[in-house]
C-alpha cells in the first residue's frame, strides 16, 4: 500500500473510531429518547392473590410500582396542553399469572358520578369519565383489545382487526380470514358482530339490557349511587372477564377541592374458553381472551402468551399497553345563577354550586371543546391532527417477569419498529382526529 492511501486509511479508522466513541458516551444509537414508557409487570407468587373488588387493597398490589403519569393522549406545541395536572391523574398498577392479566387503576376526579351501567350496552364513555385500557399482544396493530369502564363499572370490550380510523392497512371485509397472510380480518367486535365478549353471564345484573343475547350481562352496580363498590362474588365456573370499582360514598356527586378518587379492578383472561366461536357467543359459561385472533391466525397469536416464557434467550415477552382517561366538562351552575366549568382549572369554589350537569354535545366540533383525553403512552402529534387512542404502532411496552425479580429490559426489536413506523407514517394518511 503505498503510503499516501496507508495514511488515508489510518485517518479514516481513526475517525471512525472517534464516531464510534461519541455514540457510544452519548449511546444516542440506543434510541433511548424515541422508547415509550415501559412497565415490568411481575407474575403472582404462589399464594397470591386478586380479590376483584374494586379496592386495591390486596397485598398482591402493594409491591407493584405505579405507572408514570399520564398526559395529553396526544403531543401539543404548547407544553401546557402537555401537562395533566394531579387531581386528574390516573395510575395504573399491573400484575399477571398464567390465566389473567390483571390492571388496577386510581382515578383523581374532582367530582365523581356515573350514569351508564351494564356490559356493551353502550360506551361507557359518554356522558360519564371513564378509564380505558388497549392491549396489543402481538405488537402488530392487528387484534388488539379496547376496554372502557365507568366509575359504576359499566364495560366495554370490542377486538379490532386493525387499528380503527386508520387507512393505513387495509383489511378483508369477508371475516373469515381468507386473506390471511395478506390482511386481517377488518373488526371482529362486540359491538359490529355482536359476538365477541370476555365476560360470561355468570354474574348478577341488570336482565333488560344486554345486546349480547338479551338476557343480561353486566359487572356494573344494580344500586348505583352512594354505595361505594360495584363488587359482586365471583363463582368458582367463572373464567372470564371481571371489573368492580370502588369510591368513598361520602363523596360521590360532590364536588370535592383539588380532587376525590376512584378505584377499578381488572381480571382479563390471557386465553379464550376452548372451541369458543367469535360468532357463535357461547354462553353462559364461554368467553374471549386477550390472544383471540379470527380462526384462520388463532395459532399464531398463541405464541404470544406470557405463560410461554420469555421469547427467547435475552428477550422477555412484551404487549404494547397503553391506558387513558376521558374527562367531560361540566356545568356548575350557583344560587346566583352564575356558572363556571370543569375539570380543568377548578377552584374550591365549586364546592357551593347548587347544580352539576354533564355537558355534552355530540356534534364532533363541540365534543373536542369538551372533551379531553390523556394517556399513559402519548398516541400521535396535535399537529397535523393524528392523535388517536387507536394507534397501537404507539403504545408503551408492559414486560413479563417472573415474581422472584427481573429488570427492565428495552425491548431490542423496538428501533428497527420505530424506524420502520416513521419511514411509513411519513408516506401514509393515517386517519382523522377523534375523541
């Protein structure tokens, strides 16, 4: 070599490895600033155990750490917009065994009430707040869960063939997944189908309301008011999906300065009851699980199941988890006559209006003047106006460990995810702006 290229040589190795060491001080590579939030969930001891009854009070929870606080589901120039302040925040504690993927909540509300009861009747979240929960076991935006639950537990839960809103994959509109590799099957949901449910009919409830079968499903409360739990006893043949909620009942639909609170318990099954048809229902005793996919991919979506083990030597098993909490305006009307709005920037004053109304409008301009959404894991930019719940592409990692203790390890499948998302999010529409 002679020795002009030799000296070349040298000089680009030597800055290569000064590149080198820059990244490495920086670790700017990692990607560490582009990862979601991230949540080790351990699995229960032998022994432990969740009562569903609304109260966090097991002991299975006092180990668990509290997720980061949640902010605006979607991100603002104006850091204000950002920022969720304390008597608004929403918690949220996860645990898990080899059949149930359990979620417990504490929700700050300045003023607590509901209206809505009953499972799938309809969305819990008009005109009541409400605590929302999205679970993406494959990591593939294709059959992911929504679940929404009122402070009166009345529930939701719809399985979405593919993300809601969004246009950037298309899907086979035949349902019965003759398509697959290629698509999924477009929405395999409760509330398209009227099929699909985690619950059974197992549980005590209101009898009329049911859209399931007409013979009535429902965790939600039968006195609802100042009772303080929707908890009901679980029978030992009950498998499937079980919510209760609980609140102070000196405090329900009273205004309380900075805030007042309240509790919710989730019980899903990981796995759907055997030969459980997505068409068929299969009560009372039948149910879905967090891994249903429509049959044709049902195999694979098995695979996800934490119960496996991790998925492979260094890789832990993750869902893509994201959380939210809807809060409504509303009216607080005093003697006077004078009114002021809420929940953003109240005041003690509140505490002596003589009427609290909701404030709802259906009318999608209204709705976003009064309505406000925030979130565990942020789902979109306010500019150009993509934020939505339904972006499961990004929702924060939750990671399986066994109960004896595991660290949290970044997913290392994330970056090349992340750069592939930004590459087709940048080529492709993604879908309107909705509550």
């Amino acid at each position: 070599m002679v020795p002009s290229l030799a000296l070349a040589v040298t000089a680009a190795a030597a800055a290569l490895l000064l590149l080198i060491a820059a990244a490495d001080a920086t670790q700017s590579w990692r990607m560490l600033d582009q990862y979601p939030n991230h949540y080790v969930t351990r699995k229960l001891a032998p022994g432990e155990a969740i009562a569903i009854d609304g109260k966090l009070d097991d002991a299975a929870w006092l180990g668990a750490e509290w997720t980061y606080d949640m902010v605006d589901m979607t991100r603002h120039r104006d850091q204000y917009l950002n920022a969720v302040p304390n008597d608004l925040q929403t918690r949220v504690k996860m645990r898990w065994d080899d059949d149930y993927f359990y979620v417990g909540a504490l929700i700050h509300e300045p003023y607590v009430t509901a209206v809505r009861v009953g499972h799938n009747v309809k969305p819990p979240y008009s005109p009541d707040n409400d605590f929302e929960v999205f679970i993406d076991v494959s990591g593939t935006t294709q059959y992911y869960l929504e679940f929404e639950m009122s402070a009166q537990n009345a529930t939701y839960d719809i399985k979405w063939g593919k993300p809601d809103g969004s246009s950037v994959v298309a899907c086979d509109k035949s349902k019965n997944g003759s398509s697959w590799p290629a698509l999924p099957t477009c929405v395999n949901s409760s509330f398209s189908s009227g099929a699909w449910t985690m619950v059974t009919k197992l549980h005590p409830g209101d009898t009329s309301k049911d859209k399931l079968s007409g013979q009535g499903v429902t965790n939600a409360s039968l006195t609802p008011g100042k009772r303080g739990t929707t908890a009901w006893p679980v029978v030992v043949e009950d498998t499937g999906m079980v919510a209760a909620t609980a609140w102070v009942p000196e405090r329900y639909e009273r205004y309380t300065f900075p805030f007042t609170q309240w509790t919710a318990e989730i019980r899903f099954p990981i796995r759907q009851t055997p030969n459980y048809s997505t068409q068929a229902g299969g009560y009372p005793f039948a149910h879905g699980g967090l891994l249903d996919a429509d049959p044709v991919r049902q195999a694979v979506w098995n695979q996800y199941d934490p119960a496996l083990g991790d998925a492979g030597p260094g890789r832990p098993r993750y869902w893509w988890v994201d959380f939210a909490s809807a809060q409504w305006t509303k009216k607080y009307t005093f003697a006077d006559g004078s009114v002021e709005y809420c929940p953003m920037n109240c005041t003690a004053a509140l505490e002596h209006a003589v009427n609290v109304t909701h404030e709802v409008d259906e009318a999608p301009s209204a709705r976003r003047r009064l309505y406000r959404e925030f979130a565990w894991g942020i789902v979109g930019d306010a500019h150009p106006g993509v934020g939505y719940m339904h972006r499961p592409s990004s929702f924060p990692l939750v990671q399986f460990a066994n109960s004896s203790g595991q660290a949290l390890c970044r997913n290392i499948e994330f970056p090349g995810r992340h750069v592939a998302k930004s590459l087709h999010l940048a080529q492709t529409e993604v879908g309107p702006i909705k509550p």
